[in-house]
C-alpha cells in the first residue's frame, strides 16, 4: 500500500485521487473498511479478493479493451 502522508489522508478521503497512488491508498482503505465491518476470516478475505478481481475485469472489459481497438485501429494491428 502507498504510504499517504498523515497530514493528507483526511483530504484524500472525499476527494478524487490525482496520481496511482492516492488511488491504491483509497481502494485499500475501503477494503480495510469491508474487512473490519465484516470481520476477518477467509470468507470475507475472498470476497475482497473476489471483488478486486471482477472490478478489474470489468474495467478491463468496458475501458481498456475500447481503447487498445481504438489504438488498433488507428496505428495497425501488430498480428
């Protein structure tokens, strides 16, 4: 996890992260939230882990995959 200075941790929690980091340090917080509210054992662990990976999927799927065919598109396919 990133290590956000203290003195700007409160500000970062209603804002919109500005670098990868700030945007780890917000996943990770909320994942610390659902574990405490949840408590700690492997079923809850599973279903961060579950939701980390559908989240990143979907991002994948809806955002990445739409840009690399447009890239494609645009430069030429390496194949």
């Amino acid at each position: 996890m990133p290590y956000i200075e203290e003195n700007d941790r409160e500000a970062l929690e209603s804002a919109t992260p500005l670098n990868p980091g700030e945007l780890n340090y917000k996943i990770t917080k909320t994942c610390i939230e659902y574990l405490e509210a949840e408590g700690k054992c492997y079923k809850t662990i599973n279903e961060i882990i579950g939701a980390l990976e559908c989240a990143k999927m979907e991002f994948y799927r809806r955002v990445a995959v739409p840009y690399e065919q447009t890239k494609i598109e645009e430069n030429g396919d390496v194949y």
